[in-house]
C-alpha cells in the first residue's frame, strides 16, 4: 500500500487491494481496531436492573476479545479466566465475586485472583498474570471507551469536540431501544466509513435527508483522528439554539456529524443523538449498530427522525453494496477524490496509509 499523498489535489484514494485482500483485513485487527479506541455505551447503560457485572466483545468477532465492564467504578477487566482460559460471565449479573465455573478459581471484583481450589505446592503461585487485565478505559460526558493497546489518547480527541458540543446535556438524553437497529451491509467496514464521510453524495442518493440539508454550505472539518462534518438547515428545518458564545454562533446548524477513528460515528441533532457504530464481521460483511439518545422528543417527532433514518440506511447500503462488487472490476484500481468535498475520506485514507507504512 502506498502512502497517500497530503495534498488532496494530487491523491488518489486507497487501492482496491485494502478492501479485497486477506493480509490487509488481517493486518487491522490489531493496527486499526486493537490499537485505537471503541465505544462501549454511556456509563449509565451499566447500571440497570440490578447488575453489576456486563460481559461484551470488543468490537465483534473481528478483534473478539472478551470484556467484562464491571459497574464499580466502570472498571474493565478481561473476561477469560487465567486458568484455563474458560470465560468467566455469560450474561448480565449482579455478582460478589467472579467465580469460573470450570475448576473453581475466584476473583475479586476488582480482578484480583483470591483463591484456587486444589493448588497447593504449587510453586511461584499466584503471579502478577493470575490476575486478571484490566483494559484502559476512558468516560467522557457519560460515553464509555476503551482500548486493547491504546497507540493515542483519546481524551484529547475529545476535548477538542468540546467547543462545538460542550453545550449539550448529554447526561439528560434518553436511550429509547426501541428505534435501535443493528443493519447488515454486504460491503467491507471501510467503504461504509468512506461514505459516512462525505456529504457529495447526499443530493444523489438521500433526497430526503437532502431536503433538510443546505447542500452548498455543507462542510466538513479535519483533525488529526476525527473529523466533523457541519450540515446547516434548509427553510423549516429544525436547528440547534446556539450560545452567543458558540463556535458557529448565529449559523443554522441542523446536524453535527462527528466520526471518531476507526469506526465511531455521534449524529447529533437538535432532537439527540444518533450513535453509528461500524464492526467489521468479515471483508464482505459489516455490521452498523445505530443506538438513539433523544433529548427533545417534539423535535424528534416534527423531523420524523426514525422513518428518515430508516430510509437513508437503506440507501447508504444500496451505495455501499454497489462500491465492493465494483472494487472486483478489472478495469478499477484507484479513484482521484474531490477537493471540494471529499477532505473527509483523504483524511480517512491517510490515516490507514499512514498507519500501515508505520508498521511495515
């Protein structure tokens, strides 16, 4: 893979090959997804029905690595035993001890071995490995993150979204499941991310998003590992009540859209928040998690928030599953990219090239 150039009038985008071959799909499950950060939820998601313990895979199958958010403190610990790797908590459960229910061997809440049945004369027993690992972990506004083998610090990503969205109440906004959905794309993980990035597409493929959106004043600003895309209101569109003090103060902001490297997207709008999450299953294949956090239930309604998000996924799919039976053409190996409006997927593709040269 080469190197992406810096100047977007001059790159061109990933080669094919990224999406198509298994040493690329290999090479990232521990360059990409290990090494950088996931969204677990908000904080308060681990604090219901009398539980205290809440077994997850870390990013799916691709990375599956066990995790168990133990609510004490949010801390996170491995969930495989240090015996004999047996997973320790199969379901949400309110626990005073982790026990494996293999050979016996117990553990602290915080993840301390305390005690194995029929070891003794065991030599050098217990070891600073009997434990088990716990996962750094950040929260931030009520969201949860964590990392396998964190290479950057998220919280300074997330500082710097500060000025734009510090202003809201994240804490007040309310999970409804009942407009969850978890959507299977027939595409690879990173196409779907390259097509969130860019709002060119949307007077083509999303008429009615399109509607409430002012195309020719729509933006999208870079950072070093997120990036924010600024889609401002048509006429009747709901917009955000900005401070005075605010960034883009008096500006008609209809929506924030922020992607968070490798696979994290905040939809933010005046009604709440629509949280994206992307999980590579295989290079064909892609889960996207959409979890809604609403605030203003009467915005919700009046922007029919569900139907129009419903809509737009079924479209993005249509794209998305149209771009990798393309990427298998003879003809096609690389594309050139708009300077106008696709600085979101150079950003993108300059930090996979990047990251792969790193590690080479």
């Amino acid at each position: 893979m080469k190197v992406i150039h810096s100047e977007i009038a001059h790159a061109e985008t990933l080669s094919k090959e990224f999406y198509l071959e298994d040493h690329f799909w290999d090479w990232g499950k521990e360059n990409i997804f290990a090494a950088h950060w996931m969204w677990l939820g908000m904080s308060r998601d681990f604090s219901s029905d009398g539980y205290n313990a809440f077994p997850l895979p870390y990013c799916g199958e691709y990375v599956s690595e066990p995790l168990l958010v133990m609510k004490d403190g949010l801390r996170i610990l491995s969930n495989v035993c240090t015996h004999r790797a047996f997973p320790l908590v199969h379901e949400p459960s309110r626990l005073r001890k982790i026990v494996c229910r293999y050979h016996g061997r117990r553990f602290g809440l915080d993840g301390r071995m305390e005690f194995m049945p029929e070891f003794e004369g065991v030599a050098d027993f217990p070891r600073p490995c009997d434990h088990l690992a716990e996962v750094p972990k950040v929260v931030w506004r009520d969201f949860l993150w964590a990392s396998l083998s964190p290479q950057i610090q998220i919280e300074e990503i997330l500082q710097r979204m500060e000025p734009r969205i510090g202003f809201l109440p994240f804490e007040e906004f309310v999970h409804d499941p009942d407009f969850d959905r978890v959507f299977e794309v027939k595409a690879h993980w990173a196409l779907y991310v390259e097509n969130y990035l860019e709002g060119f597409h949307v007077p083509f493929v999303h008429q009615r998003l399109g509607g409430l959106l002012d195309f020719g004043s729509y933006t999208t600003e870079v950072d070093e590992w997120f990036n924010v895309q600024i889609g401002y209101a048509t006429e009747g569109t709901p917009y955000f009540d900005l401070p005075k003090d605010h960034v883009d103060y008096p500006n008609k902001v209809a929506a924030y859209y922020y992607w968070i490297f490798p696979n994290t997207m905040l939809n933010i709008y005046p009604w709440g928040l629509q949280m994206n999450q992307v999980i590579p299953v295989s290079k064909e294949h892609t889960q996207v998690i959409f979890k809604h956090y609403i605030w203003n239930r009467g915005i919700w309604d009046e922007m029919n928030a569900d139907e129009i998000g419903d809509i737009t996924q079924v479209e993005d799919e249509w794209v998305v599953e149209g771009v990798q039976r393309g990427l298998k053409s003879r003809y096609y190996q690389t594309g050139r990219l708009s300077a106008k409006r696709e600085t979101g997927v150079h950003h993108f593709h300059r930090i996979i090239s990047n990251l792969w040269s790193q590690t080479q």
